[in-house]
C-alpha cells in the first residue's frame, strides 16, 4: 500500500523537508579535517532542536545517532564517533533526516572534505548526485515507479568512468516511499531488476526518498560487525545522495532541497512544483 498524501500534508513534509535542507548545510560546513563524525551529529541535532524537529534516525532499529557518517568506503549508516577524524582527501556521505509534526524529511549528500581530490573521486559524486537528479525527473505523472529506477541506471551506465571500468550500483540499498514514517512502501531500486514488475504508477500525493549508492567497484556491500555499517565489498569508495520528493498536480516538489528543486530540474526540462511554503 502506498500513502497518498493532500498537498496540505505535502506542506508539512516541506517544513520537514527544509530542516533536513538546514542540517546539510549546517554540517557541511562543519566536515573539515579535524573534525569528528560526531561534531558532525552534534551540529545536527542544534539544528533539529532550534527548529523543534525531531530526529528520525535516532533510535530507529537501535541506530545510536542523529545522522548516518559514511567515510570513503562506508556506503551508508555510519554510526558518527570520537575515533574517526576527518582528513584531507577524504569523502564523506552524510544522511540525515527531520519528524515535523508526525512527517519525515530524508536525504543524503557526499561532501569532499579538504581539497586534493582525484578527479575520479569528483566524477563518482557529480555522476551519483546527477543520477539522483535524473530520477527525480522521471517523477511524473503517468511513469511507474520503474521508470524512476530506469532513469537512474541509465543516468550511471552512460557516464564513462575515468580511467576505465564501470561503476557499482550498490544493489542491497534503494529508495523508499516517505510520510508519516521514514521507510514506507514502495521500494526504490537503482537498477531495473527483471521480472519485478513495473511498480505503483507515479499519481499526485506521491512520496519517495530517491537514493542513488555508486561505487568506483564493486555493486556488492557487506555489514561490518557493528551491525549497521555498510562497506563496499571490494573497499572502494562510494558516493550516496539522496532527496525526498513530492509528486503534485503541478510536477515534482522536491521537499528536501531549498528551492524545492527548481533551479536544477529546469535545466532537466522539467517545471518545478510551486512552493506550499511560500
Ligand atoms: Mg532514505
């Protein structure tokens, strides 16, 4: 079952939404060398309390923490400690997410901590956030939840990978729908998966987390023994961005990013949903 939701419904998931948008910004300021994944977290939950959200993440299936901290080879769910000091040269994904009166925010960004980056390191981040655009325009009215899968896959296989070889679309992670709970129906994948049907056609009132996980490698992951960290398989590093996104009668919302994705679909070709917020 999927969950429909009212636009006044989607205007609360846009005040979500924009928390999420205001922890990204808040913590990517703060991922410079030196830092701790847990000043990271501790920024984060500033920002929850000063907007009087809750956080999503903490104590879901036990989760320790406000944001996931996911460095260089860690996929997603790093759980933010005193040990793991950022350096120069690293990458860092973080995920986050906001409850505003009962309505989830969720998205991810990866960030280049200090300067010095390869350039396959760049290409990876700009292809797996490019991917995640690429889906978010195939939320339209009349696709299947397919199409959205299709659109990211195809977005990933057409880039060529410097220095040869292909990209991994991380298989055992995807998107979600969204609403009154972070992970709800349907499941996202990033790849077209046959015989798994077409999926939920895409109508107003649609929610869903888009999440795009690529690594330089390997599609394969593995959990480590804390249960929650998720390392590519072969240990290459992995990039991970992801929005929550509305559908409306007037196109998509997207409800995690501060112009609810107007400026970057427009150059997609597709007309941004008009802000409830504004
Ligand atoms: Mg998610």
């Amino acid at each position: 079952m999927v969950e429909i939701k009212t636009p006044e419904q989607i205007a609360k998931m846009r005040e979500a939404g924009l928390v999420v948008a205001a922890i990204h910004a808040a913590t990517a300021q703060a991922a410079v060398p030196g830092a701790t994944t847990r000043d990271l977290d501790q920024v984060a939950r500033k920002v929850l309390a000063e907007h009087g959200a809750k956080p999503n993440f903490l104590g879901y299936g036990g989760f320790p923490a406000t944001i996931c901290t996911s460095v260089n080879d860690v996929v997603v769910h790093g759980i933010p400690d005193d040990e793991t000091v950022l350096k120069d040269g690293d990458i860092i994904s973080v995920d986050a997410g906001a409850i505003v009166e009962g309505w989830h925010g969720d998205a991810a960004y990866t960030a280049f901590v200090g300067s010095g980056h390869s350039p396959e390191l760049v290409e990876l981040s700009r292809v797996t956030e490019e991917s995640m655009w690429a889906g978010i325009a195939a939320m339209r009215g009349g696709n299947r939840l397919v199409d959205v899968s299709r659109a990211i896959e195809s977005y990933i296989r057409r880039q060529p990978k410097p220095g040869g070889g292909k990209y991994g679309i991380i298989e055992d992670y995807g998107g979600h729908g969204i609403g009154t709970a972070m992970h709800m129906d349907p499941h996202l994948l990033n790849y077209v998966s046959r015989g798994r049907g077409k999926g939920p056609r895409l109508v107003p009132g649609f929610c869903l987390a888009i999440e795009p996980m690529v690594s330089l490698g390997t599609p394969k992951t593995e959990v480590m023994p804390d249960e929650w960290t998720v390392v590519t398989l072969d240990r290459t590093w992995s990039s991970h961005w992801e929005h929550s996104i509305a559908l409306t009668e007037e196109g998509p919302l997207v409800l995690t990013a501060v112009d609810g994705g107007r400026a970057k679909l427009a150059e997609l070709g597709v007309t941004a949903a008009p802000d409830p917020l504004s």
